[in-house]
C-alpha cells in the first residue's frame, strides 16, 4: 500500500509539472516592443533590427536600450538599484521596468484577429 500511494503522488506531481511548464514553452515570442517614459510613449521599436538609444527622463534620469538578436534590454541606467539592467536580453514576457527613472517596455506581439464584428 505504502508503495502503491508513493508511485501515484509521484505520477501526480510529474503530471503538474509538465502542465504547469506548458505556458512557458508556448510562450509568443514579441515582435515589438513599446517605450513609455513618465506615461507617454516615446517610441515602438522593432525587435528585428538591432539599435542603441537613450532615454532621458523629465527629472533628469536616463536609460541607454539596446535591440539586438529580436531581444531588447536596458543596458545603462542612472538609476541606484540597477533592476532593470538586471533583466538582460528579454524576448517578451513580463515588462520591463525601470521605477526611479519611470520607464516602462511593453512587449508587443504579432496582430492578431480576436473577433469579427459584423
């Protein structure tokens, strides 16, 4: 019985986790991604041609983005705590984001059709 009852929370747990990986593999990879500094965008830059630019914030902060192999980064910032350097290379996923210097990276995915309203 002991063993029996071991084998299936094993089974169990191996079957969860494979669901629960699922979203991550099937994950869109963006094609886009959008700039908004202190609320507005300031740009939309596509991940497939590589580029270096910088970000100067109102208040005086500043952070340099990097394009580069259809991922994008934030590869300087002026910032004290540096998190969203810490980020690396992103090919979409959660967004990106810089609190002190009020920056935000959205990805944005291929269009995609939801609904046809006739």
């Amino acid at each position: 019985m002991k063993t029996t009852y071991w084998i299936i929370l094993l089974a169990v747990l191996l079957i969860g986790s494979a669901l629960a990986c699922i979203p991550l593999l099937t994950a869109e990879t963006a094609v886009r991604a959008e700039i908004t500094s202190h609320g507005r965008v300031i740009k939309t830059v596509d991940l497939l041609t590589d580029q270096e630019f910088t970000v100067e914030a109102p208040d005086g902060g500043s952070n340099t983005i990097t394009v580069r192999d259809g991922a994008i980064a934030v590869t300087a910032a002026d910032c004290p705590d540096h998190y969203c350097m810490d980020r690396g290379f992103c090919t979409g996923g959660s967004q990106i984001v810089c609190l002190p210097n009020r920056l935000v990276i959205t990805f944005l995915g291929a269009q995609e059709i939801d609904g046809v309203v006739s």
